[in-house]
C-alpha cells in the first residue's frame, strides 16, 4: 500500500468516526485540542498526521490509540 492511499484510508476512516459520534469538525477540534482546520485538512489528505494527533483524535472519538491497526 502506497503512503497516498494509507494516509486516505485514515482520513476516511477518522472522518466515518466522527460522523457516526455526530460530532462537527469543529466540536472534534475542542474535544481532541486539535486547531479545526488541521482536522479540516487531515480529512481532505492537505495535513499528514503525526503520532500525537492521532493519539488525540483517538481519544476524543473513543477509539483505539492509536487507530492505525484498523485501516488497512
């Protein structure tokens, strides 16, 4: 698996989580402490994620830290 899809599939991934927490980019964002236009960007493949970020978008979606193991 190339890096391109890999880091498609967590973005798409995150994003699905996200929705079914009925949950905003914007509420996403305070919860996980994260600046809204980063998640913006990690969901539109503009930010390549790093380890504490998804460490905290895990967290405040109640996931798996991080959720790595279930994108591929």
């Amino acid at each position: 698996m190339d890096i391109h899809t890999l880091l498609h599939r967590l973005a798409q991934n995150y994003r699905k989580h996200r929705i079914i927490n009925h949950m905003s980019q914007a509420e996403l964002a305070e919860r996980s402490n994260l600046d809204e236009k980063y998640i913006t960007g990690l969901e539109n493949g503009r930010e390549n994620p790093i380890y504490i970020a998804l460490y905290k978008l895990s967290e405040a979606l109640h996931l798996p830290h991080p959720m790595i193991d279930s994108i591929a």
